[in-house]
C-alpha cells in the first residue's frame, strides 16, 4: 500500500485557517483533477511544498512544546498559531487557506464542509477496500461569480508522540483525560495507534489564470 502518511498531530487545537471558508451548499461545484495532469503541476507544486513546511512545523511545535512545557500544557498551546500564508507570487498560485480536518474531531473549528468530507471518504474507502491511498488529491470548487478555488489534500497519520493525546483513552495519563474533557468535552480523536490514519492537510489556493483540464477518472 502506497500511504506516504508521514506527518502527524498531537492535539487538537486549530492548525492554521487564515481565510473564512466560503463554501456554500448551495451552487456549488467540486471537481477531482488527476493530480498528475501537466496543467495543474503549478498548483500542486504549491500545494505539496506548503505541505511539507506545514508538516514540519508541526512536529517542531509539537516535539518543542512538550519537552518545554510537558504533555498537559502542550495541550493548551499547540496550535502553530504564528504560522501565516505564504505571500503570492506574480503568476503563481496564491495561498488563501491551510486546513487540516478528519472524519474524527477533536475541535469543532476543523469540521470538513463537503468538499473536504468528499477527500476524507476516498482516504477512508481506499483503506477499508484495500486499495492503494492516495499520496495527493487535486480538486476544483467553483461557484458562480468568484474565482475558483483549488484545493490541494494530502493524508496525514498520527506520529508515536501522538498517541500520547490521542491514542486509547484508557491509556491516556489521568492528568490528560482530565485536560481533554474540560477543552474538547465532545473529542472524538481518541483511540488512535501510531501510523493509523489521522486526517487531512488542505491547501486553499486561486490561479491567476483559468486552468483547464479533464476531471480525474
């Protein structure tokens, strides 16, 4: 199985989304995109690097704050909330969302709107069939009268460090459960193990020019 899941969360506290979420129910389109199409190298490029600098943080923040301060106060802290979109570039992609979310919640704040919950049902369908996951999902939201929006999805797994917030409650240290019950009393990322699948890093992105290109099969 092709998982490439390498990345990691700790708690639950907000990744980053410095742009409102825009999305609609209504008068909404989401297309997939065969991330590998030539047209949308650029945008996944951009993607994919964000990605990988978030993914980075992350665990910097993580690994930092918990030698720093211990378990339970990184629990309070652990939010990366310094981190800030990168600033665009003339004629590439710009940045307008970083977002992470899961079919298991710890904070509400990172719901999935449907577009979102659509990325997470092919993660989730693709490992309970068997099936190879996909490193990168590429998807176009459109709606009438604003420019689109490209999203660009990788998987993300939780890290050994993890399963320390987010593994069995059971095996939570009572001073843990305690912390978690009072921050998130409707959490429901517990019972994790190291490398199981956590979630979702999404990158939001506009192009200045229209990009055409045929649906993912």
């Amino acid at each position: 199985m092709n998982t490439r899941l390498l990345l990691g969360l700790l708690v639950g506290g907000p990744l980053v989304c410095l742009a409102a979420e825009s999305i609609r129910p209504d008068e909404v389109g989401a297309t997939w995109v065969d991330p590998d199409d030539p047209s949308v190298a650029a945008v996944r490029q951009t993607g994919e690097s964000l990605i990988d600098r978030v993914g980075y943080m992350m665990i910097y923040e993580v690994e930092r704050t918990v030698a720093d301060q211990g378990l339970v106060k990184a629990i309070d802290v652990v939010h990366l909330k310094d981190l800030s979109l990168p600033k665009p570039q003339p004629g590439q992609p710009r940045v307008t969302a970083i977002k992470r979310t899961s079919l298991r919640l710890r904070n509400p704040a990172n719901h999935p709107d449907d577009a979102d919950r659509a990325a997470l049902n092919i993660i989730d369908s693709a490992l309970r069939g068997g099936s190879d996951v996909p490193a990168v999902l590429v998807q176009k939201i459109t709606q009438p009268g604003v420019p689109a929006e490209w999203r660009v999805y990788r998987p993300i797994t939780t890290m050994p460090l993890c399963v320390k917030c987010h593994g069995p409650l059971e095996d939570l240290s009572p001073e843990v459960r305690a912390k978690l019950a009072l921050k998130y009393p409707n959490d429901h990322a517990t019972g994790f193990t190291a490398f199981q699948w956590r979630g979702l890093i999404r990158i939001s992105m506009t192009v200045p020019e229209p990009i055409v290109a045929p649906a993912a099969k």
